[in-house]
C-alpha cells in the first residue's frame, strides 16, 4: 500500500521536485562535502545508488567523481532523465537487493549513495544488507532523515513514517562497517500560510500520509494555531567504511 502510494505521488510530483525539494537538495551537496574531505581518490570502479529518483543527486556524482560503472536505482520508471547521462538506470525495488546481486554477480560496489530515499524501506532489514554488495573499505553515503522529521505533520496527523536517530544508525552499521561521519541538523522551514505547508508536501512528493486527505479551513486553521506554518526536517547524515 505505501509502496503504490509512494509510486503515484512521486510520479506526480517528478515536474516540481527539483525546485521545492530545497532541503534534499542541500542535502545532496553536504553529502558530497563530507565524502571528498574522507575520500581524497576520487576514483571508484563501481558506485550503486539507491532511490535516485530523476537524477538529481546522480548527476552531481557524475560531475564529481570519476567511476568505471554506475548503477542507479529506483522504484518508479525515471529512466528518461538517464538517456544522456552515463549511469545505468534500473526501475527496481531497492528493498530487494538479493536480485540486484543476482542480477550483477561478479560485481561489488565501492560506493554506495543514496539521499532522502531509505526512510521509505524497512531500515533494519535493508541496511545490513548492503555488506553483501561491498568489498573491503567501500563507503557508504547515506543522506536520511532523524527522529524529529517532520514532527509538526506527524503529530497533526497521528500517523507518519518511523525515523531513526543517529545511536541508532550506529548500532546497526557498526558490525560491518567503521563511522567517519554520523550527525543530524534541524532545520525549520516558515510558510506564509498552512496552504502552502500542504502544497511544499505535494511538490515534493512526501504527502503520502496527507495525499487522501480532504483539506478543510478547519485543518488549515488548527495547523497554523498549533504549528505557526512551520515544518521541520531533520536531514542526517552518515559517511561509512566497510571493514
């Protein structure tokens, strides 16, 4: 069910993404920041994100890095955005990274990137995972976000996603793999009125938890009286070296 709704909402929102996602877009550029302080060698043979959505953070990889092969992940069909691009793009549930290892045998990532995707998964089951497609000293690039994300939406609505914090995060990665990086910033976003809260959820394709719902002046007036047309994100970010 999260998954069919996840599918039609981001596909709705693919012409608006890029300009409303302000905050995944700097997320995208810290990310990147804190692997080329670790990581001075540029260079990685094979580099797999997952959730790459249309591109965005793909094509900032492409730019900064240098890679023999990238494959690029998503569970709706975007692979138009990768006709120029030299990225491999696979319409793929990246919950099921068993086939993508089926599917490439003789391959290991280097690096694995993804930004502002793995909140939509089974974060306990999928992070472990990734030890089965690394090599020895292969980063992993994650941009995700903490507990206090989007609490305002989550506490008007009674229901959102489960985010994890940061000794969390660490707990489950620190078997197979050495954190450089693990912190979270909150930042605040102000709108001028509870209409456009609702519209930036939209235009980012997140309203997933407010897509069926009918907006009335009752719900508008109680967001802004409860919340003050405020929405927090808590963008986190890990940098990890398989051991």
């Amino acid at each position: 069910m999260l998954k069919a709704t996840l599918q039609k909402t981001f596909l709705k929102a693919q012409n608006t993404y890029s300009k409303a996602a302000t905050i995944q877009n700097k997320m995208q550029d810290i990310l990147l920041e804190i692997l080329t302080h670790h990581q001075k060698n540029s260079h990685f043979q094979n580099i797999l994100e997952l959730g790459c959505g249309r591109g965005g953070f793909s094509e900032k990889i492409s730019n900064k890095l240098i890679y023999d092969n990238f494959i690029a992940l998503d569970l709706i069909d975007f692979s138009q955005s990768f006709l120029d691009k030299n990225i491999e793009f696979l319409k793929f549930d990246i919950e099921d990274l068993e086939m993508i290892k089926n599917i490439y045998q003789n391959i290991t990532f280097d690096l694995i990137a993804s930004n502002a995707a793995l909140q939509w998964t089974n974060q306990f089951k999928l992070l472990p995972k990734f030890n089965q497609l690394s090599n020895k000293n292969s980063l992993l690039l994650l941009g995700i976000f903490g507990k206090n994300n989007l609490w305002e939406m989550r506490e008007f609505l009674g229901s959102g996603l489960e985010y994890l914090d940061t000794f969390k995060y660490k707990e489950i990665l620190e078997k197979d793999w050495e954190i450089l990086e693990c912190f979270s910033i909150l930042q605040t976003l102000h709108f001028s009125n509870p209409l456009e809260v609702f519209k930036h959820l939209k235009n980012t394709g997140v309203n997933v938890y407010t897509s069926s719902l009918t907006l009335t002046k009752t719900h508008l007036k109680s967001y802004e009286e409860r919340f003050k047309n405020n929405l927090t994100y808590e963008p986190l970010y890990i940098l990890a070296q398989k051991k």
